[in-house]
C-alpha cells in the first residue's frame, strides 16, 4: 500500500509545490490566486507561444494551443505575471471551435506568461514561456486615441474565414482603444466579453477580456466546419455591443 501511494503521489498532478520551469518570484502567488487549490501540473501538451523578445511592448502576440488535449478542455486561463494588470483572458471553446487561440497583448516589461488549461477532470495543466521587452507597454499613451475622429470606427471588425484541414481559420480585428486606465487619468474602457455564435443563436465559444490585451486587438479562432457562418458579438464595459458575421 505504502508502494501504491508513493507511485500515485509522484505520477499524478500535484495540488501545489511542483517546480515552476521559469523559477518566477510570482508564480506561487498567482498560481493560487488564479488556480485556488485544484490541482495542477507544467505540461508540455500546453504549447504557449510568444516572441522572445517585444519590439513593441503594446502589440505583442501570443498563441496557446491545447488541442493536444483534446475535448477534454473546458476552460483556458492566461495571465502576464509582471504586468500591473496580469489577468489576459478566460477562453471557453465548446463544440466545433478547437481549444487555440491567439490574440495581441500588452507587456510592462520583461515577464513570464502562463497559459493554464483546465480539463474536465479538475485539473489545470500550464504552459508557460517568458517575453522579453523594453517596458512601458501597459502605461504607454494610446495610439488609437491619438488618430481623429476613432470614436467614428469604434467596433469595427475586420476578419474572414480561412480553409485549415477539414476545418477553418478565423482571424479577425476590432477597433478599440482597449484603455487600461493606467495612462493620462483615462478610466479603462476595453472589450470585456466576446461570444462566437452560431447563425441560429448559440454560443460556440466564450471570451472574458481583460485590459492587459492590446487595443484594437487581434484574434485568432480555430473552427472545425468550414461552411456554416457564425456570427461574433462583443460587448465593452460601457455596454456598447457590436457584432460581425463570418
């Protein structure tokens, strides 16, 4: 029995205390800020991807794939651990949208960033990867705000649908200032909430946005049928809604 429970204690995820790869100063504190008490474990199936570097601190892209994981995923968390507001997004795919994303982001300065991906077991499974960065990129002054007449464009969505295997791409971009609050006394105004439905109406996916993510964002979805449409809703914190149809 003790053999058992030896075997079970180091082959199954952890509830905490596993070794972070980046050895950050704040993963313990976000880890139980952002993962509680569930379980958990680094795992390389979670492929978190950014530049090495970020040329520009206000627009820097990364991408998290876990369809390693299958259609056990139900929820992805991200978060940037260095930056005034670390919490990027929570990402729920269901149904045809695969569980990958990519969008754009701010970074402070240099920082790790988690992707942590929950499975229907109760368990998270983290990637991690590090960006390095000049700084400033979350109290940087907003360009969108510097260009006239961007309230007129406000919503905005620019994307289309691509042809991926048996499935499809989308890829799209919204015009948003995306304030944080952080620069000039401008209080935050972002996109908090973006759902991908079908054209009869139902949810396929679901987007929780957090300030942390850069203005006039990009986004990448990953669908797996090509020929229905779907239809993107968003709505900011002021409660201005908009929609789009692919």
């Amino acid at each position: 029995m003790g053999l058992a429970l030896g075997w079970l204690l180091l082959s199954g995820p952890l509830w905490a205390g596993e070794s972070d790869p980046l050895q950050s100063p704040m993963w313990s504190f976000h880890q139980t800020r952002f993962l509680g008490a569930a379980p958990y474990e680094f795992d390389e199936r979670v492929r978190l991807s950014a530049p090495p570097f970020a040329e520009d601190a206000r627009q820097v892209p990364i991408s998290i794939d876990a369809t390693a994981l299958g259609s056990e995923v139900v929820r992805i968390l991200a978060w940037a651990e260095l930056n005034p507001i670390p919490q990027i997004f929570s990402f729920f795919p269901t149904g045809p949208v695969a569980p990958r994303i990519a969008l754009s982001i701010r970074v402070e300065q240099a920082t790790p960033i988690r992707a942590a991906v929950l499975t229907r077991d109760g368990v998270w499974h983290v990637g991690s990867t590090r960006v390095d960065a000049a700084g400033g990129g979350c109290t940087a002054p907003s360009a969108v705000r510097a260009q006239g007449g961007w309230e007129d464009h406000l919503g905005e969505v620019f994307g289309a649908r691509f042809p991926m295997g048996e499935g499809s791409r989308l890829r799209l971009r919204v015009s948003h200032p995306m304030d944080n609050g952080l620069s000039g006394g401008i209080p935050e105004f972002f996109i908090e909430r973006a759902e991908l439905r079908s054209e009869a109406g139902e949810v396929l996916a679901s987007l929780e946005l957090h300030p942390s993510v850069s203005e006039n964002p990009t986004l990448t979805l990953q669908l797996g049928d090509r020929e229905a449409g779907q239809r993107l809703w968003l709505r900011d914190n002021n409660g201005n809604e908009f929609e789009a149809a692919f």
